[in-house]
C-alpha cells in the first residue's frame, strides 16, 4: 500500500510504520482467508482502511462514509495512487436505511466501523436487518454512549460470534524499524494519542 504524509483526525506516523491498531492486525489478515464482494467504511477519514482492504480483499466496491467532507479528495487520491479508484465510492453521512440498501444486495459483506459512537445507532439490527449476516469490525466509543444506550455485544449475542479486543498501551518495543532512535523517539513514533482506551469488536455471524 503506497501512503502520503496526511492523515485525518488520527496519527499519521503509526500508519507508515505499520503499528497502527497492530491489536486488529490477526483478525484484518485472517480477512483475506475468504472472498468479499462488499466493504463498508464507516468513519473512512483518509482511506487508510478503506484502501487497506481494498487491495487486500479486492472487493467489487467499497463504499466509504466520512462526515468530514475534506477527507474525500484524500482518500480518491490515496485510491488512484493505489489503483483501486475504480472500486471506491466516497459518501458523506451514513444512515440505516442507506446502509440496509448495501447490505441487502451483497453477497459477503463487511462492515469496519470507526465513527465517534455513531455505532451506537447504525448498529441496529432492526433497522439494519442484513446485519445479521454481515462480518463487523467496530471500534467502541464508550465514552459516547447514551446511559440507556444498549451494549452492543448484548445486540448481537443471537447473531454474532463476538471476539472483545482491548486495546494496548504502546511501548517502544513497538517501533519496528527505528532501532536507531532513542527509546523515547521510538515510543513518540508509534503513539497514537489517545485519551480514552476502550476496545474493538470483531463479530462473526453465526448462520452464514
């Protein structure tokens, strides 16, 4: 994957290196074991994601939703440098009923979801039936949720195998390939600056 020093509301050097969320990085190639027609990025910002699985997937088309609109003249650029301009489709807000639509239509679908608690309601497996029938990788904003705010492992407990992954503090025993810094520069390179540490779920449905 071919990248450019801009990254969107997360930290750029972690993603050059090869750290960044290295907690998903077991269960993002144990993707490629299986055919995808379908990827949805919810929360897409510069395509880091998007492109990752693109190219790793080949997918027949990967939509992408980002609220920021600045971030899809990034991302169609980070798509041609990469060759998978074809298959990208930027989008701004993500609805149910819009994500429902794509659901419905493919095949295999897979659902990564990074969007500022925004799962919160597009996980909804009443207004987003096709859900159930869907892998999901989300990042879990806790701190957002509502306090009658349904957990969502609780949502899909009948439909998904869920896997719970926390995430880690970084150490400079990360930094591949800076040993010829000091451990303090190490640990700068692959800090991903974040205040709050939560966790990601991966859900495998049950009855595909």
């Amino acid at each position: 994957m071919k990248y450019f020093p801009v990254s969107h509301g997360s930290a750029l050097l972690p993603k050059i290196l090869g750290t960044y969320e290295k907690e998903l990085h077991p269960y993002i190639f144990e993707l490629s074991a299986n055919s995808w027609d379908i990827v949805v990025d919810v929360g897409a910002a510069e395509g880091f994601y998007a492109i990752g699985l693109s190219l790793l997937l080949r997918p027949k088309m990967t939509f992408c939703y980002d609220t920021n609109l600045q971030t899809h003249r990034t991302l169609q650029k980070l798509a041609t440098i990469n060759s998978v301009d074809q298959v990208i489709r930027t989008n701004g807000v993500c609805t149910t009923e819009e994500l429902q639509g794509i659901l419905k239509v493919a095949e295999r679908p897979l659902v990564f979801m990074d969007c500022e608690g925004g799962e919160y309601d597009l996980l909804d497996l009443v207004k987003v039936p096709d859900l159930s029938r869907s892998w999901v990788i989300v990042e879990l904003h806790g701190w957002k949720a509502k306090d009658d705010t349904l957990p969502i492992e609780l949502k899909f407990k009948n439909t998904h195998r869920i896997v719970v992954i926390p995430m880690e503090h970084r150490t400079a025993y990360d930094a591949i390939g800076m040993a010829g810094f000091n451990a303090d520069d190490q640990l700068r390179s692959v800090f991903e600056h974040r205040v709050h540490m939560d966790k990601w779920l991966v859900m495998y449905p049950i009855n595909t």
